[in-house]
C-alpha cells in the first residue's frame, strides 16, 4: 500500500507447485514462491512490495470496507509504526461471539495483535527490525511484541476483519479455544514455538 490508499495485491504462495498462485487469473496480482512457512512467506511478500505500508492478509480473512483508508489515516500518525483490525469471525452463530470478546479485551489488554487481525506496519520500519523471525508457530506474535517492547506505537482500528471459522468448527470451539489459549500462555513463558508446534494443527 501506499499512503494515498492505492495498493498492489502480492500472493506469496507456500506450495512448490503454485497450487493457489497458479489458479490466479488476474494479470495485475504479484505472484511468487516461497519456501513453506508463514514467516517465510509474508518476508518474500514484503520484500516484493514497492508501497510505503505493509499488509499481511491471511487467504481465509477479509478486511472490513475502506479498510485501506482507515489504515492510511492511522499511518498519517506518526506515533504509529504498525497496527491491525478487531477480529471478527464469520458466521452468525452467536457463540463466535464470546471467542470475538475475548480477543477484543486481550488485543486492548496486551496491544499485541495476532495475524489473523490483518497486521500492518511501515515497510521501512518492518525493515529495520528484520521482519518477521522464521518461527514455526507464533511469528506474528514474538514480531508485535518486539514492536511493544521498543516502546513503538501499535494502532488498533475499532472495526472488524472478517476470518472463516473453519478452524474452530472442524475442531470444536471449546477445544481450539482452550488449546489456542494455553499455547499463548506457555509461549508467554517462554515455551519455544518449536516445541508448540505440535499441538497446533496447521
């Protein structure tokens, strides 16, 4: 994106074959291949862009409408080197609900914003910090809270992406709840995400 609000879409795709890249008829979408892994794939993106702010969109979340104005108007303050959306699920089934509240309070808690929020920062600032780390679970996190720990500014725009629900469905809601929430409290503790990884299904 550039702070005019005009933006170029970058598909990074994880597969050796193309698989989704390959299904892109759009002559104008940026399309690569990157070695597997979400840090590895959102810094090959990144490294692509020629905008002055970075989006990071997971495939299965949509972004609210204008969100490219509210992200340009949040970047024209320049206490803020990076920010994201409030997570909204998908579905009109109200027990999503309690999962969306929870992840408001603990984003207003903490100021630390996952990926599926539709993190985005400054390119040059996500430059100089060296992007993501090659992690294989929780590299949003350990980025935004290395962002917080350098006392830098992460805005939180009051309306919501929209994420597909698959995930919790496929699983049980209770079950991905709860085992989502104990892998960010024994990361907190410094459980490495290599160790994590296992109980996350991917």
């Amino acid at each position: 994106m550039d702070t005019d609000g005009s933006a170029e879409i970058i598909v990074v795709d994880g597969d050796p074959q193309g698989g989704t890249i390959n299904t892109i008829r759009n002559t104008e979408v940026i399309t690569t291949i990157s070695a597997k892994g979400r840090g590895r794939q959102m810094n090959r993106g990144a490294a692509l862009a020629s905008g002055h702010i970075l989006l990071f969109l997971h495939a299965d979340t949509m972004l609210p409408a204008h969100a490219f104005a509210r992200i340009t108007s949040a970047m024209h303050d320049a206490r803020y080197v990076a920010g994201a959306f409030d997570l909204g699920l998908n579905t009109s089934s109200c027990i999503f609900r309690v999962t969306e509240a929870y992840v408001f309070l603990r984003t207003r808690l903490t100021r630390i914003p996952f990926g599926d929020q539709a993190i985005f920062v400054r390119k040059e600032y996500f430059r100089n910090i060296g992007g993501y780390k090659d992690l294989p679970l929780m590299e949003d996190v350990e980025m935004m809270a290395r962002i917080k720990r350098r006392g830098d500014a992460i805005c939180i725009i009051p309306e919501k992406v929209l994420t597909s629900p698959r995930r919790w469905e496929q699983e049980g809601i209770l079950c991905c709840t709860l085992r989502n929430l104990a892998l960010q409290i024994l990361y907190a503790f410094g459980v490495p995400p290599e160790r994590l990884v296992k109980w996350y299904k991917s």
